[in-house]
C-alpha cells in the first residue's frame, strides 16, 4: 500500500495524540495549536472517552475545528466553568499538553524568564498554571524547535513546572500527582523512562538520527537498545487532521516551510 504524503506538523500531530491513548475519561488539554490538534485526534481515534471543551466554557462531544468554523456550530454537552476545571486539576483528572520555552533533564520547564530572575534577558509569560499543574494531573510537551536553547544543560533558569529533582521537592518528597509523559519535537519523541526518570528518546523522526537529537540537547539522553522510528500517520489520520480537525491548513504554520514529515523525501527532493 502506497503511503500517502504527509508533513512533519502532521507527524508531530499524530505522534502527540499518542499521549492521551490510555487516560480513559480525563480532561485533554492542549495548549496552543499542535497540542490541541492532537488532543481532537486522540478523542477521534484512540480514546473516544476524552473529555474536551470548545477552548471557552462548554464541554463538546467532538472537537471543535480551528480557524473559521463557516457554520459548524459546537456540540455542547454541558457547562465548563473555572470551578469545574479546577476540580479536574486538583483531582488529577486532567492531562494537559503546553508548550515550554526550557525544559532540562528533570523534565522541569520555565515560561517565565530567559536568564536571572533578578535581572532577565528577557520576561515571557510568568509561571501561570504550570506550578499546579505539574504537581496535580499528567502533564506532556511540544517543543516545536529541538535545540540546546530549549533542551538546556543544569537547570532551566526559573523552575515553573516541577519535574523529578529530588532536590526541589518540598521535604525530598515526591508530589502525589508528579507524572510527565511525553515530549514531542520537531526531531523526535521522548518520555522519562529512562533510569531514575531520565529523560529518554522514545522514536526518531524519519530521516533523524539519535546522535543529531543528542548534539541538539544540553544533557545526556538515555538510549534504549532499539530506537523505533515514529509512526507515520495513517490514513484515517490524515483524513481526520485535514477535514475535521484542520480544515483551513492552519498546521502549515506550526514549521518554518511546512517541510515534509520524512525528511529523506524533502532531502532527495
């Protein structure tokens, strides 16, 4: 059967959906474009018990396409109020994907600051939620350009969302809802099941070695004996990303040139 084409924004989208398929009846959460994609996918493909809202204040029972929706009127299925997704948060019945700007080998991620906290190089957003999220539900992450600015050496320079750092536990203790899954790149997918929770390369992007990943990383990556290449998105998939999820091609801008997901065939190219 002959492959049908597909870029790497479609991959990535695929591959992330991934990180829902075994929650059962929990709140996705996906935080800007790619993210949100795949959690509409995930509820399509893998686990049709998702929950997900319109990005508003309503429960839907399908994922609300992005860009102008020419007509589609959501399927609301009930109220969503900052009460309701509190109580999701707190109880752990959430699963969120975002978008940091650091992450290091503990899986710790910072959105507030590049440099001194006292005197920054630059101010970004602020912790905002990722303190209580990541000690509260399952968290994952898009990190749409793998480099060793985003993938630091020591630490990120101000801790927002907690990782496995022993060091920054309160009392050494390990928080009750500290789970991190996955981390999806332009290069690679990763998770923490490496020893001691080390940060892992879990599949390569085609066409991507392991040694590229880790000359990208600003620490050692554990490397398991078989490293499987991600999969490609299947055509139910695509079909899913580009008629329902996706209509107007907005995942376009997700990389610079919308290159294709297997970079053999852009190489040859």
């Amino acid at each position: 059967m002959t492959q049908v084409p597909y870029t790497l924004a479609e991959l990535c989208i695929a591959a992330a959906a991934d990180a829902w398929r075994n929650d059962g009846e929990v709140l996705a959460t996906g935080i800007t474009l790619m993210p949100r994609l795949a959690a509409g996918l995930a509820k399509l493909t893998v686990n049709p018990a998702l929950m997900l809202t319109d990005g508003e204040n309503h429960f839907v029972s399908e994922p609300v396409p992005v860009g102008p929706r020419n007509g589609y009127v959501p399927k609301v299925e009930g109220w969503m109020p900052f009460a309701r997704t509190f109580d999701n948060l707190w109880g752990g019945k959430r699963h969120a994907m975002v978008v940091p700007t650091q992450i290091d080998r503990f899986g710790q991620t910072n959105i507030s600051v590049i440099g001194d906290h006292a005197k920054p190089k630059a101010a970004l957003l602020g912790a905002r939620g990722y303190p209580g999220n990541s000690i509260s539900h399952p968290n994952s992450y898009f990190v749409p350009t793998h480099n060793t600015r985003s993938f630091v050496g020591g630490e990120v320079d101000f801790v927002c969302g907690v990782g496995y750092n022993p060091a920054r536990w309160p009392d050494g203790k390990k928080p009750a809802g500290l789970d991190l899954r996955m981390v999806i790149t332009d290069l690679a997918v990763l998770d923490f099941s490496g020893a001691n929770k080390a940060m892992r390369v879990r599949s390569l992007h085609p066409g991507v070695t392991f040694d590229e990943v880790q000359d990208k990383t600003g620490f050692a990556l554990a490397r398991p004996e078989t490293i499987s290449e991600t999969a490609a998105p299947t055509s139910e998939q695509l079909s899913i990303i580009r008629n329902r999820l996706d209509p107007h091609n907005l995942r376009a801008t997700l990389f610079k040139g919308d290159p294709a997901g297997d970079r053999r065939l852009q190489d040859a190219a």
